[in-house]
C-alpha cells in the first residue's frame, strides 16, 4: 500500500522527489528516523569581500548516534542474518528493524533499487538508494563484469536520481571513497535544506559556463565537471571516464572516486562532478 501512496505521489507531480519527501515524513511517524533535522544548528558564512559568496555550515550532534546503529543486532529464532547482517539487504531490514522500515521500489534505466530512508540524515529525506541484491559497490574495472555495473551505468543512474528528483542532490562514494557498506550498492540522496546550500565543489563551478571542464584550481583535488541537460551530460561524460580508465589501465584496479549529480528545482539542466581517487 505504501508503495502504491508514493507512486502515485510521483506520478501526479512528475517528481521522485516528492514520493521521497513523502518517505521520510511517513519514516518519521513510524519512528525509524527519529530525527526529524529539529535540533540541527546552521550558519552562514560570507566570504569578507563578497557578501554573495556564502556557505552554510550546519551542526547536528544527533549524527553522532549513527555509530551505535539501528535496530537488533542478531535474528530472531528460526531466521538467519543474509551477508553478515547486511543492513541495506530487505531479507535483513525485516527483523532489524521489526517492520518500522519500508522502503520505496524505484527503477532506474530499467535496473531496480529500494529508497530507504537514513535513520541519522544528512538533510531533509536523506535516502540510500540501494540495490534490490547484494552485489558491489566496486565497478566493473574489465570485460568480466560480474554482479559489478560499469561506471557509466553508475553515471546514468545517479544522473537519472537528480534528473528525476528536482532540487536534490545525489552523491556515489566509491570503494576506499568513503563507503561505508563496500558490498552492498547504493547511493545517496537529500533534498538541499536551502537554495543557498552549496557544497564548495559546487561554489568552485558556479562561475562556469562551459559544459564540460577540468578543474585543477580552487578545489584541494583535481576533478571532471560537466553540466547541462541529461542527454547532454551523459554521453560526454561517459566518454572521458571511458578515456580516463583507459590511460590509468595499468593500476585500474587501484581507482575509485566520488560522484555528485544536482538538480535544480525550475531547470532541465543537471550537474556532474567526478572526483578521482587513489
């Protein structure tokens, strides 16, 4: 029934993102996510010669509850933990968290993922995206793929998140890139809690009209951007990852990084930042 509810909240407004909103707020009345982003403290700090060059800062000291977890720990009787009790697998989330979690059926260029919703947000309906099955979060570095989707598949589907979820961003973090479940594939999604929060990788390309750019200043690593509508982004995008793997086939296996899609609420355009890492 709840996934019925959300669908067809997604369906009248042409927008995932309002199924998600609506998520979180049903997660909340069930008790799961108990923080409801009240006690969060933000700020915002403008550059001293320019008032329009702000970030915004938040605290939320209920973060700090997200190492000691959700939920039981060990199955009931007559039941078995799936891959070590993975949380992000549906056979697990059913006896830890004793049905107060439910989660949202998506597609995504014709592969499936379940929203849930993050017990310990970020911002407003922080959501992992994961897969349905078990299978890595590592991509596919050759021709033997495996349970791995290439890393334009990871690309089409996280811009096919954002295309879909106007003012939301989207972020994939790699193997060893701060991911937290390697063996289990998900991204992330929130909501901006403001149209003034930015990330400074974003503060870095504000001034950019170019749709595809290399940045090698203003930001502590070297990283790919591209923007512009979805059918736009997507091919250019895949074609410098693809030369991009090929110059570094000799430590392919050594790669990873972060990746960030945003969309804007009114706009056809998306954004995508691809951070190597080593």
């Amino acid at each position: 029934v709840l996934n019925q509810n959300l669908q067809r909240i997604e369906i009248q407004h042409g927008d995932l993102g309002r199924a998600l909103d609506a998520l979180y707020e049903h997660q909340i009345g069930t008790g799961f996510v108990r923080d409801d982003l009240s006690k969060i403290e933000r700020y915002s700090i403008a550059h001293p010669d320019d008032s329009n060059n702000v970030f915004l800062v938040q605290f939320n000291p209920g973060r700090a509850q997200r190492f000691g977890g959700r939920g039981r720990k060990s199955p009931p009787p007559g039941q078995a933990a799936e891959h070590d009790g993975c949380f992000l697998c549906p056979g697990n989330v059913l006896w830890q968290q004793d049905g107060a979690e439910l989660g949202y059926d998506i597609e995504l260029n014709e592969r499936r993922y379940i929203a849930w919703m993050n017990p310990y947000p970020l911002a407003p309906a922080h959501a992992i995206i994961a897969s349905p099955t078990h299978r890595p979060q590592a991509w596919a570095s050759n021709g033997d793929t495996g349970d791995m989707l290439s890393l334009a598949d990871l690309v089409a589907d996280l811009l096919g998140l954002v295309g879909r979820s106007p003012g939301y961003v989207g972020f994939y973090n790699g193997v060893d890139a701060g991911a937290s479940i390697p063996g289990h594939l998900h991204y992330h999604a929130f909501r901006r809690p403001s149209p003034d929060a930015r990330f400074p990788i974003e503060r870095v390309t504000e001034a950019s009209a170019a749709p595809s750019e290399i940045f090698t200043e203003g930001y502590p690593v070297n990283f790919a951007y591209w923007h512009g509508s979805q059918a736009e982004v997507l091919p250019r995008a895949v074609a410098w990852l693809s030369a991009w793997s090929t110059r570094n086939e000799a430590r392919v296996s050594d790669l990873t990084a972060n990746i960030i899609a945003v969309s804007e609420e009114g706009s056809d355009e998306v954004g995508l930042y691809f951070v190597p890492r080593s």
